[in-house]
C-alpha cells in the first residue's frame, strides 16, 4: 500500500502532466481536444511499434514512471529518431504498483500512432495523455491497417462537452467506428 506521500506524488504528477492540455473558457466549463490541437503541442506524430518497457523509481523514490521504447515506422509531423523513448507515469516495480488515470498503457508488439511532445525536463511525453496514443490494427482479410472504435475528437474539428461524458460530437455529426490509417495520414497532415 502507498504512504500518503506516495499517494501526493502520484496525484502532483499526474496533475503536472495532464495540466498542460486541459484548456478552459472564462467558466471553466469547457474541454476542447481535436487531432490539431494535439498536434499543435506536439513535437512529433509517429507510427511506432511497442519494442519493450520498464518501470522505474524516480529520483527521491517517491514515484513508479515507465519508459517505454518505440521502434518508429514512420514520421507523421515533426523529426524522430528510428528508435525513441518516452516517460509515461505510473507501472509496478516489485510489489509496488502505481496507477495514474487517463494515461495511455502500451504492450509488447502493439502498433500505435503516438503524439509524442517534449517535457521541459528533456524526456518525452505522449501528448494529451491517453488520448495521444491510438491503437492501430490490421483487417486479416484484407492487410488494411485502421483504427476501430475512433474516438469522435479525431473526426471533428469541433468538441463540445457533454455533462455525461465530458466530450461529445458535433450534433448531427455522423458517427463513424472505423477510420483507415490512410485517412488519419491525411487528416493529420
């Protein structure tokens, strides 16, 4: 179990994190995350595949962060090297397990797009939290690549908040589930 300390850790890093894409109108009442915006704050969109991670403490052992190394297939915006690294907080180290919600989860293997942006302390980030990392998969049948299950924000230029959910389309925004890897290619460019 964590000590209060830890616990104060965990919630100070993850409102250092997520703070920077959150952005609020005069009443605080509105949430606004679109492809642009994401892309906007980041220093690189990449196709990347998952080689491995590890969990790590932080320097004054008061925080579980994971690094996560990236085979980049491609550069969508911005420079990367073939091979990066980024810092997600949260993982386990031993019997310590560090949860921090909305940020993303990566598997050995998996394809994802990544917006990957530059921590002022030099290390990087997936922007937006886990918004900015989106699962790719692969149609059997046909070795279409795409991404099932969108969420809304990537099809419109406008979000508005809904009460229920936080986010929600456009009204009279068609709802689509599925959108190939080509068709995110030209969006995000």
């Amino acid at each position: 179990m964590l000590t209060l300390r830890h616990r104060f850790a965990t919630i100070l890093a993850a409102i250092v994190v997520l703070l920077p894409f959150v952005t609020n109108d005069a009443s605080g009442q509105s949430f606004r995350q679109t492809v642009e915006s994401l892309k906007e704050v980041s220093d690189a969109v990449v196709i990347a595949k998952t080689v491995r991670s590890e969990s790590f403490w932080n320097e004054d052992h008061t925080a579980i962060l994971t690094r996560v190394f990236l085979q980049v297939e491609e550069s969508l915006t911005g420079s990367s090297p073939a091979q990066t690294e980024i810092i997600i907080p949260g993982g386990q180290v031993g019997q310590y397990f560090q949860e921090v919600s909305d940020m993303p989860f990566f598997v050995d293997d998996e394809e994802s797009i990544v917006f990957i942006e530059r921590h002022s302390s030099g290390v990087n980030v997936v922007a937006g939290g886990a918004i900015g990392k989106i699962l790719i998969e692969k149609d059997p049948a046909t070795q279409i690549r795409s991404i099932s299950g969108t969420p809304f924000f990537l099809m419109s230029d406008s979000v508005q908040k809904d009460d229920e959910t936080g986010v929600s389309p456009p009204k009279g925004t068609p709802e689509k589930k599925v959108m190939t890897l080509d068709e995110f290619k030209k969006r995000i460019k």
